[in-house]
C-alpha cells in the first residue's frame, strides 16, 4: 500500500519503519527539515533514535501535501494540542476514500474530543480507525515482538489496517470500540505519571500493584460513562497499556513522574524528559471529562493538584491513602 505517516517524534519514526520493512511505500511527514534530509541520505532520526539505522523505503519530507497525495491511509502520529490543525488540512488534501489512522494517545483539551472524534469533524467522510496497545517506539524499531489494537466502527475497516500493520513481529488485533480503545490510550498516561512518582519517591512494589489496580478501576469508569466496553479495558489497550506505560523504562510519562518524585518542578521535570508527554495534558481534560460524566476520579483528581496546582506529591499520595474507606 501507499502509505503516508504524519509525525516525525519517536513513535511516528518507528511507526513509518516498521510499515516500510513491511513493504509499504511510506511517505514520513515531519517539521524538522534537517532531520528529513537526515532520513533520506542516512537513514536516521538523529533527534529520537541516534545511530539507529532507518528501512530505505520511508520517504521524508516537510510538505504535507505530497506526504498525502495518493495515500490509501494515513497514519496521524502528532502531538494532541496539533491533532485539530492536522485534520483540518488533511480535510482538504486527503483522498476522499483515503484511510485516517489516529496513532495520538491524548485528547483535544478544549472540547475533551476524542482523536477520532477530533478527525470525523475536521475532514469528514473519509473511513477512520484508531491504533493503540502496549508499544514502546524504540522496541518497535528494534523489530521486537509487539501487539496493538485497531480500532474502526466499521470492523472492515479495522480489518483492513489490521491486515496492513501485522508481521511475524507486530500483531494487530481488530476491535470496534473506538472509545474503549482510544480512552484506555489516554488515560493510562495519568496513571504512569502517578506510577512515576512512587518510584521517585522511593516506594516499592506493593504500592505500585495498588496504583495500576485501582488506576485501571478509575479508567474502566470514566470508559465506560463514555461508551466504551468494559472487556476493553482488560485487553491490550487497557491492562496492557498501562502496565507497560506504568512500568517501564521508555516510558516518558513515568519518567515526568519519577522527576516530579524527586522534588523537580513540572518544568523542570519537562525539559529533562525532552519529549512530548501526553499525560500532562491529558489530566485536566480527563478530571473535566470525569466531572461532566459524574465519575469519581480520585487519583486523576490528585494527579492535578500536583501538574497544575503545584502540590506535594507526598501530600498527594497521603491524601488517596486516609480518603473514607469503601467497598472494593
């Protein structure tokens, strides 16, 4: 297939790769012309994957319209706060029966939109589908085993992305419940910054294991308010998601969150990450989305108090401790 990726950021690069050893024709739309070029003549990302060899097959570029021009999907890998611009122009560029593929993990904060939902209304008609799932960028390049989720209303739709995407080492699974998938997506990115924090602050295991059970529990609610289905969210783009996202080492959320642990402010914490976390933003809008559904949000509530409103983390994490006790 014919195929363009938009977002030149570590898992947009490793996205592109994959689908270019998988022998798709890849177009890589990104902003930084010097790393295109360093694309096309090297075959590297020398921002995100320095020394790392790059597929021959993905062509680089800073111009959006050839990167879509006969595209049959396209492939959205930008920041959230960009998603809304993005689709704008891709209203007018795409194809009209061109595939969009939401790979953001995030909402659009100022109308708590989906990615999806963000898409349908900015370049109309065209099939959408949604991809999610437990998948470091960097394991991606590297061809490690991995497996995703795609998601479509329409299952034919995520059949064919799935189609697309899956080799001996990458395996998509198919699903229609967009909002379980692209929900579960988001919201863990709260939670790894919370798991982030314990490790900063130099708990252990047991308190980790109780962050991630009931953080799931907190994602499954505000999910299924919102039209997800519950079994989603102990698939791969749920309990995956999040045990990878909460646990490992390549997770820059978590690493926001250890930084914060350690008595770093939130700026500070930002420029030592040096990459786009999503979950800084995704918190307030997640608390306003949980607000507008009437779902209780403890740990995304104090998870705030703590990026927006500057409060101790160890104060934080006292307060979800002596809260009144409950029923599990």
């Amino acid at each position: 297939m014919r195929l363009a990726v938009l977002g030149g950021g570590s898992w947009g690069t490793a996205l592109a790769a994959h689908l270019a050893r998988s022998g798709h024709d890849v177009r890589l739309w990104l902003r930084d012309a010097a790393v295109a070029r360093a694309i096309n003549e090297r075959h590297e990302n020398p921002r995100y994957f320095p020394g790392l060899p790059l597929p021959p097959g993905i062509d680089a570029g800073t111009a959006l319209a050839p990167a879509v021009s006969g595209a049959e999907a396209v492939f959205v890998v930008v920041p959230s706060q960009a998603g809304r611009a993005v689709y704008r122009e891709l209203g007018a560029l795409a194809a009209p029966d061109a595939l969009l593929v939401s790979a953001t993990k995030g909402f659009d904060t100022e109308t708590l939109q989906r990615m999806s939902e963000v898409a349908a209304e900015e370049a109309p008609g065209r099939p959408l589908a949604v991809l999610s799932g437990p998948s470091f960028a960097a394991e991606v390049l590297a061809g490690q085993p991995t497996a995703v989720v795609v998601a479509s209303a329409d299952l034919a739709v995520a059949e064919r992305v799935q189609r697309a995407l899956s080799t001996a080492a990458f395996r998509a699974y198919s699903s229609d419940d967009v909002a379980g998938v692209e929900l579960a997506g988001a919201l863990k990115n709260i939670i790894a910054i919370a798991a982030g924090i314990l490790d900063g602050l130099g708990l252990g295991q047991n308190t980790l294991a109780a962050l991630i059970t009931r953080g799931l529990a907190e994602i499954a609610r505000l999910s299924v308010a919102c039209g997800a289905r519950a079994d989603t969210l102990s698939g791969l783009a749920g309990l995956g998601d999040l045990v990878l996202t909460c646990t490992g080492a390549l997770s820059r959320n978590r690493h926001v969150g250890q930084a914060l642990g350690r008595g770093l402010t939130l700026e500070q914490a930002l420029e030592e990450t040096a990459m786009v976390a999503e979950g800084v933003r995704t918190t307030p809008a997640a608390c306003a989305l949980a607000l507008r559904q009437g779902v209780d949000m403890p740990i995304a509530t104090q998870m705030r108090e703590v990026l927006t409103r500057g409060k101790s983390p160890r104060t934080a994490l006292e307060e979800l401790m002596l809260r009144s006790l409950k029923r599990e």
